[in-house]
C-alpha cells in the first residue's frame, strides 16, 4: 500500500518536492517567486497538466503550476486545495501563471 503526500497527479510529486526543498533550503519567500521552470517529461507540458487557472477539483489534480502555487502558499495537501476560495485567490493564480513546464 502506498500513500500519496499530495492531493494530485502522483506525476506532478516530484517537482512539488524539489520546488519545496529549493524555497526552504534557500530561504525564498513566496512573494519573492518571479518564476518557476520545471524541467519535466513532455506529458506535463500537456495543457492538462499545464492549466493555470483550474476551475473544479478534477482540474487541480493533474495540474503542475496551480498545485506548486497552493504548496508554497503552505496549504496542507487535502480538501482545501479544491475548495472554491482557493480556486479564485488572485495570490494562487498568479504565482500559478509564473511556473512553466518545459518538456524534456
């Protein structure tokens, strides 16, 4: 049995692991984020798993830049992820526009 750290595609993981541990051992504040690159496998740049602006929760599962924004704000993985407030915070959807997935 295995459980998943993150209320999303288990694909998108590892870059939520690597995006977390650079901000934390570099001491980067949210705010301070201009822009994230996240060299991935091409299925990430689908626009799936691209979608910046998710609009239900079978949008945010799959999609890279807006799960990456809800884990550097520090909200926990789980129902607040998809929750309607969240899914409309000018905060998220910008920090959302600024991570871009390249394909490799």
């Amino acid at each position: 049995m295995e459980f998943k750290p993150y209320s999303c595609c288990r694909w998108l993981h590892t870059a939520i692991d690597a995006v977390l541990e650079l901000t934390k051992d570099n001491e980067i504040q949210f705010e301070s984020i201009k822009k994230i690159t996240v060299r991935t496998f091409s299925n990430i740049v689908q626009p799936r798993h691209s979608n910046y602006a998710p609009k239900t929760m079978m949008d945010v599962i799959p999609s890279l830049p807006y799960c990456i924004a809800v884990v550097l704000a520090g909200i926990e993985p789980g129902p607040k992820w998809f929750n309607n407030e969240n899914l409309k915070d000018r905060r998220l959807l910008r920090m959302a526009a600024r991570v871009r997935p390249l394909g490799d």
